[in-house]
C-alpha cells in the first residue's frame, strides 16, 4: 500500500512540476490538474488519510 501511494504520489508531483513555472495555456493546465485530480481520487481508494492531507492542501484544485 506505502509503495503503491508513494508512485502515485511521485506522479502526481511530476505532473504538478511540468505545469508550474512554464509557459502554458490554461487549458493545458487544467488538463494536467485533471490527471493530478486522478491520481489523488486513486489515493483516496487505498490510503484515505493521505487523501485528507493532499485534500487539506488544495493546490490541486482548478478554479477558472
């Protein structure tokens, strides 16, 4: 379960990083943040006190 959390975790973080800092569109940015949301509702399957902790730092949540 740790390992598993910990990969989705690293990906999710990958994905944050490609959008941050870069010139992108909005679009592309919430296409990105929609994965990284997915990743997180996966997370929330198989730790869901990990997910209250991501869900508590909201950065990952899109608003337009």
């Amino acid at each position: 379960m740790k390992k598993k959390t910990s990969k989705l975790l690293e990906q999710a973080q990958s994905l944050v990083t490609t959008v941050t800092g870069t010139d992108i569109t909005k679009t592309q940015r919430a296409d990105v943040m929609k994965q990284v949301r997915s990743i997180y509702r996966q997370i929330k399957e198989i730790d869901p006190t990990i997910h209250k902790i991501l869900n508590d730092d909201d950065n990952h949540k899109t608003t337009d």
